[in-house]
C-alpha cells in the first residue's frame, strides 16, 4: 500500500515539474521577444501613407514583412523588405498608391524572433483629418502571420549553405573565394 501511495506522489511531483519547466520557458521566451507597435501619428498625402513602427520589445523583430490592405489597397512599403529591427528601434514606412483613406486599411506585420518563432502585429489606421491617420486598434500574435508575403528562404539561389546544416558549405564559400567555383 505504501509503495503505491509512493508512486502517485512521485507521478504528481513529475507533473508539477513538467509543468514548471513549460511555464520557465514560455517566461523565458516572453522575455525576449518583439513586439511591433505603432509610433504616433501617421501622415497620408499625395497618394503616399507614412507610417512608424516601432520595437517595444526586448528581442530583436527579424525577417520583418510589411503590407498594408484595406478595401482596394494591398501593398508592400517602399526601400523596405525583409527588415529587421532592435529593440527600440523605429522605422518609418511608406506606402504608394493609397487611395481614399476614408475607410480603415490594416498594417499588418510578420516577423520572427532569435530562435525562429513567428509573430504577427495587425494595425487598425484611421484617418484622422484630411492628412492625418492614427492607430485605431492594434492585434498581436504568436506563432500566427497575416502578410501574403512568403516567409525566408535560405540560401538563397546562386549563394552557398554556410549553415551548420550545409554539407561542407565552409569548404564550398572557401573554393568560391579562390575563385575555383564560380566568378566574383
């Protein structure tokens, strides 16, 4: 009899402590995660919407895709894919060809953090005055994206696997940079 009251002690504490550990790791990636939010006020004009974006959290926001939709917008910002940004850091984007602004378009966000897990930010923009728009609502989330954009791929066609999952992609750059494989 005691040795089974034994073993369902020893079965609940096992629970207890797996359970402990999920709660430490979902802390642990909570500390460092991205978060993108919003800057102030937005500007529209001449057909042009600027808007900041900015990291409020304490891991670096990677692989950064951005695109803006609405009831006829559906757009990428100008000089700006594939992004990246520190914590704290701001980026202003600028999309072209927004049409009327009088209904509320969506900045919608993905990106990644350090050990690859997927986030998505969605930015409810409203025009406030005739060039004006400011952030509505803002929706975040985890292991979820919202842009159509494809995700990273790697390597890129023409380039070498430097990878540690590259077979001898060291070895592959090394005869590149001898010039045997390939031109520079």
């Amino acid at each position: 009899m005691a040795t089974l009251v034994l073993a369902g002690f020893t079965r609940s504490l096992a629970s207890r402590t797996k359970s402990l550990a999920e709660e430490t790791a979902a802390d642990q990636r909570a500390q460092w995660r991205p978060v993108l939010l919003p800057g102030p006020e937005g500007t529209i004009s001449n057909r042009k919407l600027s808007v900041e974006v900015r990291n409020a959290g304490r891991g670096p926001a990677l692989f950064v895709r951005a695109q803006l939709e609405g009831e006829v917008v559906l757009t990428s910002p100008l000089d700006w894919g594939g992004g990246a940004l520190a914590p704290s850091d701001i980026q202003q984007l600028i999309f072209e060809d927004v049409r009327d602004h009088s209904v509320p378009v969506q900045l919608l966000l993905d990106y990644r953090d350090l050990a690859g897990r997927s986030y998505a930010t969605s930015i409810t923009l409203v025009r406030r005055g005739e060039e004006s728009v400011y952030a509505y609502d803002v929706r975040w989330w985890e292991d979820h994206t919202v842009t159509t954009q494809g995700d990273a791929f790697y390597p890129q066609p023409g380039t070498t696997d430097v990878s540690p999952e590259g077979q001898k992609g060291q070895a592959r750059l090394q005869n590149k940079l001898n010039n045997k494989e390939g031109n520079w």
